[in-house]
C-alpha cells in the first residue's frame, strides 16, 4: 500500500481518474454498471485526514484488502465526506468514506452537490459518526453560543463537520461573523492549536471517542459542549441524517457526564462504474470477516455487524453488497 501525498498525489489521483475510466468503459458521469468481476488497478480510497478514525480504518482496510485484490493497490486520499462524495462520482475514487447526512443530499442533488450523483452505492453503513465540540477543560466556553467571540477550527473546509457547524450556528442565529476567527486544519494539528492555547475549540463529526481527543483528555483535559434539545429537533428537521445522540459519560476518562448532540452515520460507498458486483460481494465478505479487528482499532465500530449495517442503511446498497447480506441472512 502506497500513501502519497502533495503534489505527487495529485498528479497520481488525476491519473487513476483517466486510467479507471479506460478500464471500465466509461466516460465522465455515466452511470454503466461495471463488469462483474472489474477491480480498477489502482484503488483510490476517499478518506480523511491523519488523526481521524477514518483514515485509520480506511488504512486497516487497505491492508486487508490487498489478499482480495492481488492485481491492485490502494492508495489512501485524504478526503473528506462532501469531496469523497464528488470524487466517487467522477470516478476519481473507486471507494470512500461519507457522513450518513450527506448521502442523500448527493443523491438528489441538494446543497453542496449541484449535480446528482447516481453512480454510488453502499457497501455497509459502519458506526455513528459523533458531532464533537471540544474545549480545554479550563476554558469559560459553556455552550454553543459562548463561541461568539471565540476562534474555532471547524475542521477542513467543505468537510461535513464545517458543514455541521455552519447548520448548528444557524439554528442559533449565528454566523461565522459572530466568530473570532476560523482555522481551517485537520484533527491532529486542531488539537495541537488548541493546547497551545491558538484556537478556543474544536468542532467536528467524528468516532466516539477519538484518539485524538483521549489524548487531548488524559494530558490537557477537555470539555465537550452540549446542544440544546431545541437546536437538535431544528438540525433533524433541516436533515433527517442528522440524529440525537448522546455520549455517554466515560466515553472519555475524565468526562463524567452525558453529552446531549447529533450523529451521522459512516458509509462506506463504491464508484459503480468501477466496481464490479464480484468485487464488492468480496469486499463486503472481508469487512465483516474482520469485524473483531475493526474493533480493537476503536470501540466506535463494536456494534459493526451485518444486521446492524443493513438496519442502518443509507443510501441504495450496492448487487455484491445485498447479495451478501442476503447470503448470512441479514435481510431477505
């Protein structure tokens, strides 16, 4: 497995778009199913940035992926949901991540996807992915509104989580003008900035817990900020993906009490035009072959099953996908 980045990503990722659009006879946005058996050489897998759970999971899956796909390697991007989304649909990558709101905004076209994008499936809904908003254990900041003022990183621009934000401001009647200021950066280097006391919060949609913010809580300590109960019904009414949740106290070691906000789904999706029916019935088998190591990379995933994946299904399940769900009777 080969993790580029930088220029030289780029320049490898915009190749694989051309080369699998080749190998699986398509053009642009078609939606031509691919052969059954097809598996693009090279495996661009949408994910996140290094210091999120996707990326970890996503690079747990490579490696596991390489007995099922001999002839091909995995290349991990770091993506995120709204731009793994477009870059399924261009066909730029074969799979990747996405929050459960953001599915079926690409499906029909709404908000951030001018376009819809009809050439995606679902190969298994994966765990809950938890709105975070993360505060040092000494700060003032008790609840949404007390950002006014204060500067926040909402994680990587365009990402579902910044998306998130800019919904729950809303809900509030606020705007990123009645910030401080905006630091648009990844999970791991957020947190840096806000021990350094740069930043006054971090918000984002991510695994509870995260390592990222264990740590932040074992060695700074941390708060997490509620949302109202009103502001939650305002968030499920604008978007049905986004669900109450709560986290439960000890999630993180020194957060005793429960943490009232919303949760989004993980998906994992297929570019159809690159993935074959073969081929996804192959990679559904592998994900729940090794669902106990999923879980020692996070007890996010413990409740991961194929009952629970089809009980929590968004999107529209891809042939390989269904036919293995059938095939150990998880739905008829």
């Amino acid at each position: 497995m080969k993790k580029l980045l930088g220029l030289l990503l780029l320049v490898s990722i915009l190749a694989l778009a051309a080369c699998s659009s080749e190998e699986s006879g398509t053009e642009g946005g078609s939606s031509k199913a691919a052969e059954t058996d097809a598996v693009p050489k090279d495996l661009a897998f949408g994910s996140a940035t290094v210091g999120g759970f996707w990326y970890t999971l996503s690079a747990g899956m490579a490696d596991k992926m390489a007995p099922i796909y001999p002839d091909s390697s995995v290349t991990i991007v770091e993506g995120g949901s709204v731009s793994n989304l477009l870059g399924l649909g261009q066909g730029t990558f074969a799979l990747g991540f996405a929050n459960g709101q953001t599915v079926p905004e690409a499906l029909n076209g709404l908000n951030e996807f001018e376009e819809k994008i009809e050439n995606v499936s679902t190969v298994a809904t994966l765990y809950p992915n938890v709105f975070h908003m993360v505060v040092r254990e000494d700060s003032d900041i008790q609840s949404l509104e007390d950002l006014k003022g204060k500067k926040v990183s909402p994680g990587i621009a365009g990402y579902s989580g910044e998306l998130a934000f800019k919904d729950m401001l809303s809900a509030v009647d606020m705007s990123y003008d009645d910030l401080g200021g905006v630091e648009y950066i990844g999970t791991a280097d957020g947190a840096d900035l806000l021990r350094d006391g740069h930043i006054d919060a971090i918000v984002g949609m991510v695994a509870a817990p995260l390592s990222t913010f264990q740590e932040l809580d074992t060695t700074m300590g941390i708060r997490l900020l509620p949302l109202e109960d009103e502001v939650v019904t305002a968030l499920n009414e604008k978007n049905e993906g986004y669900l109450p949740y709560t986290i439960k106290g000890g999630t993180y070691s020194n957060i005793t009490e429960d943490i009232n906000t919303v949760a989004g789904y993980t998906v994992l999706l297929v570019n159809d035009d690159l993935m074959g029916e073969e081929a996804v019935y192959d990679l559904t088998k592998m994900l729940f072959e090794n669902q106990e190591h999923w879980k020692t990379l996070s007890s996010t995933m413990n409740d991961f099953s194929p009952e629970y994946s089809v009980e929590n299904n968004v999107g529209n399940l891809h042939p390989g996908a269904e036919r293995y769900y059938k095939e150990v009777g998880a739905m008829e």
